[in-house]
C-alpha cells in the first residue's frame, strides 16, 4: 500500500453497511415516533372494547367488582402520568383504564336502564295507555308507542315503562289515551342464536313488550299525565303532522320517502320502495343518520356564513364562521328534535356538535380527534351502542373519511387560467373525491353490512354515486327549507323541488335494484371475527405510516374467514314454525307465518328461502309431517292443544324430528329413536338451530339454543315466547 492509500484510510473512516435488523429498528421507531399525537385516539376504542366484553359476557357481572378494577386501572395510569412514565409504559395502562372503564360503564348504563319487562300471559288483556308515538309499520299492521297506565293482570311495579303495539286500521295520533284489548307479551328474543337481538335494543329503550291488539282502538279520558310525557307526545304529535303535510303535499310514495327523512315516520313507505332502497343500497338515506346531520347542519352553516359575508356591517362586527357555527348548531338541535331522537340521530348529533363546538374553540372541525371525542361521549352516554349496526358502519365510515381528508394530496391553486380549464379541473376534482369517499365509505361498512344484514348491494356505489349529488344539494336543503317553512303554509315549493329529488332517487334506485345480480346474500362469520374486522379498519384508519396496511387483511376478515357447518334444521321461538337446509335453500314449512324470522335465519345462514313443496306433504290446520323420510326432516304441531296418541304416533313415524308447541305429556311407541321437541323446551330455550350427527343410520342430533346463547341478562331474564300465533 502506498503512502497516499495509507493517509486516505487514516483520513475516512470505515463506514460499515447497517444490518436488515438495524434497519428494521430504524423503520419501526420511525412508524412509532409518526404516533406520537394519535397515541390517545386509541382510548375510545380501548373504551368500547370494555362495553363490548360486558355485553358478550353469558352471565351479568356484579357492579362493584367492575367499579373497583376501573378505580384501580384509572388511578395507576394517572399516577404513571404523574411520575413521569415513558409512553411506552403509560399507553398500556390508558388502554387498561379504558377498557375497564368501558366495562363499567355499561354496568352502570344497565342499572340505569333496568324496567319492568311484561311476561307473557295466557290470554289477551286490557291495556289502557298513552300514545306516545306512531311508529314503523309491521307485518300485521301499523304499530304504535304507547305509555301504560294500567294493565290488567299487571301490578304497577310489573307495568313496563313503554309498549310496542300492533293496531288494526289507521294508527290513533300521539297524545291520545286508548284503551286496547291485546295479547301480551315480552319483547322477542333473537329469530335464532347469535342473531340480531330486539329484545337487548328494547331494554334501552324503555320499551318492555310488544301487544298485538285484537279489536278496535278504543279512546278514553286518562288523568293528566307527568309533564315530561306530556311534552314528549306534544313534540311527537307536531312531528307526526308535519309528515301527514309533507305526505298531502307530495303524495303517498314520494312523501313517505320525504316524511321517513325529515321525521322518521316510516308508515307511508311501501314493502316494495323498501326493498328497492335496500337492494339498491340507498336504505341509509331512510334512517335520519350521520349523512342527513352533516347535510342540513352543513347548508345551514354555510348558508349563515355567506349571509354573514353578504352584509359588511354584520361582518366587519361579528366573527362570521362563529355565528355561522351557531347557527349550524341550532339547525342540528332542532333536526335531533324533528326526527324524533332516534338512537342514530342522537349519534349523529353529537358528532355534529362537537365539530361546531371546535370552530367555536378556533379548532379545526374535522379532523380524527374531533371524531375521537365524539365516539368517546357517546359510548360514555350510551354504551350500549357498541353492539349496534348503526353506531359501527358510522363511525367506521367517518374514521374511513377523516383518513381519507388526511391523506388527500393539497391542490395546487393556479395563478392564472382559463375559467374552462378552471371549471373542467374543479368538476374532475369534486367526481375524483366523490368516487374516492364512496368506495372508503363502501369498504368501511362493508364488514358490517355483511355480518349484520348478510346482503351485499352490488351495484351500491353506482346507486350512492348518482344520487349523492342530487342528495346533497337538492334533495335535503329543499326538505329542510320545505318542512321549516310548512308550519307557516309556505314549504310548497321547497317540498316540491324536494319531490322530484326523491323520485330521481327512486328511480336510480329502481334501476340499479333491477339489475343482474344486484343483490348476493352473505353468511354471517363467527361471532368473533366482527371485532377482528373492525380493529383492522381502525387500524387503516388511525395508523399513520405504511404500516397501517397490515390492518387490510384483518379488515377482511368477515369477507375470508371460514363459515361454520350450515344447520341442517332450525325451528323457532315456540315452535310454530321450521325450515330445512336443502341444496342452498331454506325450505319453510308454513309459508308466511313468522316470515320476519324465517327470513333473518336464512340470510344468516346464507341460504335463499323456498315454500316447501306440495308434493311428498300432509298438512293440515294444526300440523304438517313429510309422507317419508326423504321429504323433509322435520313433523310439526303447531295446535293449541297437545295431540293425542295416534297424531302423535303418526308425526313420529313420519319425521327423524318431531316439534310440538304445547308440551307433550307421554310419548308413544313410535316416537323411540327421534328427537321430540316440545312446548316445555320452547319455553326454555326459545328458537333452535340443529345439526345432524354423520354417523351412518344415527338420529343424533346436536343442538344451539337461543337462551344458551344470550346468556343469563337482565333483557334476556323474560318469561317464555310468545305462544299466540297460531297461524290462522
């Protein structure tokens, strides 16, 4: 080596070539140190995963145990924060805090709630009652909101605070008292274990039973009743003539539509508009939700804001975006009171709020904390709202929206051109953005439109992209106007522009309904695999950095995972009905009867229902038994009273499965070696799903039970199903 080799090494030093591990490291802190102001986004989250395990627990905890952990969990963060811990440290123990924060919340929320939950009684009753509303149509009529005075039978400790009645002809207005001769009983339980749980949703909300009432509605005089029920109806009664008015104005099918947006009064829609909005994807536009808020509460804004700007006294005087925060504030508020509060409104309305409330505080209105906050707040209020469709697919699509804010690359403003390029460049903008939010709003909720609705709109975001524009700026601004201004007798134009929104709406919902295979049916996934799902979402979502794609495959979990065995049979609540799986098809037994539930166990299942056949049957008013074997599963008695000996010895030579709706006494000779269900085990369990065992010549079958699966809960501790339906 030379003299000048020799002083060049002495002068540069050796560099050596960092290791994959090092690099890895250099990588991961990186991603770690890009969190280092989204760290306490997780809280909400931790938050609601505490309400979440509370509410699949089986058996009800014990509050103080829960309070005590969260005292201990909140108190050793807090004293972490104090000492000075690295995040590293102090992150964990917010999670923990959170979490068992959130678990006893939803205790607290529980007791808070806890009402009188009507049994189910053996023959109708009189119920005399408040009208407190006029609610959704169902299969047998319209239906009402009632607040029960007296009920005979009933002690008034054991008077639910609220009941849900069916009612013949045209429903009696909010505000009125009634007298009604109905058949009682609890709220259902889940069409089948697992699924969707009405009787849980109506615990929170005071709602304690359902009545089917026989006769005619009878009005009658009622003492006065406390003043906040009387303020209730009142707003209910002016909330249900406002949608009589828009309906007279615009007609039944375009002004049920409009009435169902702006009030929530769903009575004027037809099965068959619903089902379109449904197979078209448009259904969300029906439910006063997160959309309808930042519509009204945006034009408000904005509207308020140029007002502002127009007038320069006002606005060299006044902080212009502040009052027009205020102003938006106050539309949201009073579209919270029009619609009737329902649990998605109050959602969206604090959601809204909160956004208002930072431009006030000179923040920015959206941004991924904001949304933070408002998940925080209304979990704390409502914690229950973890376990429901609405509160998921909306604040998965926010986060998804805000994310997709976040990282949307600024425009570069021109300095001078054209206005054609100007405008051609702002149209492709505002269509790129369009498309952009739809397909992350679609991909968020998508998980959970397949678990919980188990259908996939195919043509969605085709539907959502043609009417979105036509939402946005015509159809919701002119309703607002409109129905603000109908008190006064002067929303008809605005109800009119509003009219033919609508039936654009319909329209396109119409068409892209009509198309080939516009709808597929999904089976739902494990009951586990949702959370695995919505933790990738909010992974992708809060994340900052690449590594948030790992969040992808966990997002698609729902879509990939592997679904369990199909039932081979399910029978449900109180046995007065039954389908068998048979090539990809639920086939119903009784046609028609209990059709809601049929429909929700074959959509769970991913099955397509089908009227069982003519052929190979013999039916009659009280049962229907398969003439062999091969023909079906399953022999039903649905009779109100038990069958004697020779039925019952004919319903079990006829089927491996007899069920019976009453309880059965003695068995007969013939019923060795099949699986008899009766009216004893109906009350026990509720609905039923049943596996056939694959040994060859074996009639084993393995069985899942409602009320195994619900657990022992204060809305699940109910006397038995509902027993009256004998399908005449």
């Amino acid at each position: 080596m030379g003299e000048g080799s020799v002083s060049e090494a002495l002068i540069r030093p050796e560099t050596t070539k960092p290791t994959p591990g090092a690099r890895l490291r250099v990588w991961l802190a990186d991603e770690a140190a890009a969190q280092t102001l989204r760290w306490r986004l997780w809280a909400p989250v931790a938050f609601g995963g505490g309400g979440a395990i509370y509410f699949a627990l089986r058996s009800e905890p014990a509050l103080w145990p829960l309070l005590l952990m969260a005292a201990i969990a909140g108190a050793g963060w807090m004293a972490a924060r104090r000492r000075g811990w690295a995040r590293r440290l102090t992150w964990p123990l917010m999670i923990l805090a959170c979490l068992a924060g959130g678990l006893a919340a939803a205790k607290i929320r529980t007791e808070m709630v806890t009402a009188p939950i009507a049994p189910a009684l053996g023959e109708a009753t009189v119920i005399e009652a408040w009208v407190v509303d006029v609610d959704s149509p169902g299969e047998r009529g319209a239906r009402i909101v009632v607040a029960p005075v007296w009920i005979r039978g009933l002690a008034p400790d054991q008077t639910p605070v609220r009941l849900r009645a069916t009612v013949r002809g045209d429903p009696p207005r909010p505000g009125e008292a009634v007298r009604l001769f109905a058949i009682l009983n609890p709220p259902p339980a889940p069409a089948s274990p697992g699924a969707y749980d009405f009787g849980r949703n109506a615990f929170f909300q005071g709602m304690g039973g359902i009545a089917f009432v026989l006769g005619e509605t009878r009005r009658l005089d009622l003492p006065s009743a406390p003043w906040r029920l009387r303020l209730e109806m009142a707003v209910n009664s002016a909330r249900y003539a406002l949608a009589e008015r828009i309906v007279a104005r615009l007609g039944e099918r375009t002004g049920g539509i409009a009435a169902a947006m702006t009030t929530s009064h769903e009575a004027w829609i037809s099965q068959a508009d619903m089902d379109v909005m449904r197979d078209s994807g448009l259904a969300h536009i029906l439910s006063v939700s997160g959309l309808h808020m930042a519509i009204v509460g945006g034009f408000v804004f904005f509207g308020a804001r140029l007002g502002v700007a127009a007038w320069p006294w006002l606005a060299l005087r006044v902080p212009g975006k502040k009052v027009a925060a205020l102003a938006g504030l106050t539309a949201v508020g009073a579209y919270l009171v029009v619609s009737g509060a329902p649990p998605p409104a109050e959602r969206a309305a604090i959601t809204a709020s909160i956004a208002f409330l930072a431009i006030l505080l000179d923040r920015q209105a959206v941004t991924m904390h904001g949304l933070a906050v408002a998940a925080f707040v209304v979990l704390a209020i409502q914690p229950e709202a973890i376990v429901t469709p609405g509160f998921q697919m909306s604040f998965a699509a926010t986060a998804a929206l805000v994310a997709l804010v976040e990282a949307w690359p600024q425009r570069v403003r021109e300095i001078s051109a054209p206005w054609p390029i100007v405008a051609a460049q702002r149209f492709g903008g505002w269509m790129t953005a369009a498309v952009a939010a739809s397909v992350v709003a679609g991909l968020a909720t998508g998980p959970f439109a397949m678990q919980h609705f188990n259908r996939t709109a195919m043509y969605g975001l085709l539907a959502n992209l043609g009417t979105a524009p036509v939402a946005d700026f015509i159809l919701m601004p002119a309703l607002a106007l409109g129905a603000a201004l109908e008190p006064l007798g002067l929303g008809g134009p605005f109800l009119a522009v509003a009219g033919w929104g609508v039936d654009l709406m319909l329209a396109i919902g119409g068409w892209t309904a009509g198309l080939p295979g516009a709808v597929r049916t999904v089976a739902s996934a494990p009951d586990y695999v949702l959370p695995i799902a919505f933790l990738g979402v909010l992974f992708v979502c809060l994340w900052q950095g690449r590594l948030r794609w790992l969040g992808l495959p966990l997002a698609a979990a729902v879509l990939v995972w592997p679904r369990a065995p199909t039932p081979d049979l399910w029978i449900g609540d109180g046995g007065t009905n039954a389908a068998f799986h048979h090539q990809a098809q639920a086939v119903v037994i009784r046609p028609g009867v209990r059709a809601f539930a049929v429909d929700l166990w074959s959509r769970r299942r991913g099955l397509t229902t089908a009227d069982r056949p003519e052929a190979g049957w013999t039916c009659d008013r009280s049962s229907c038994r398969p003439e062999s074997l091969e023909s079906g599963p399953v022999a039903l008695w649905w009779g109100r009273e038990a069958p004697d000996a020779e039925k019952m010895a004919a319903l079990c030579r006829a089927a491996s499965v007899v069920s019976v709706r009453t309880a059965v006494v003695a068995l007969p000779a013939s019923c060795d070696g099949r699986l008899v269900l009766d009216g004893v085990d109906f009350t026990r369990g509720g609905a039923v799903e049943l596996w056939r065992d694959g040994s060859a010549g074996a009639n084993r079958w393995r069985a899942v039970w409602t009320a195994d699966a619900r657990g022992d809960r204060p809305w699940a501790r109910q006397p038995g199903p509902d027993l009256s339906d004998n399908g005449a």
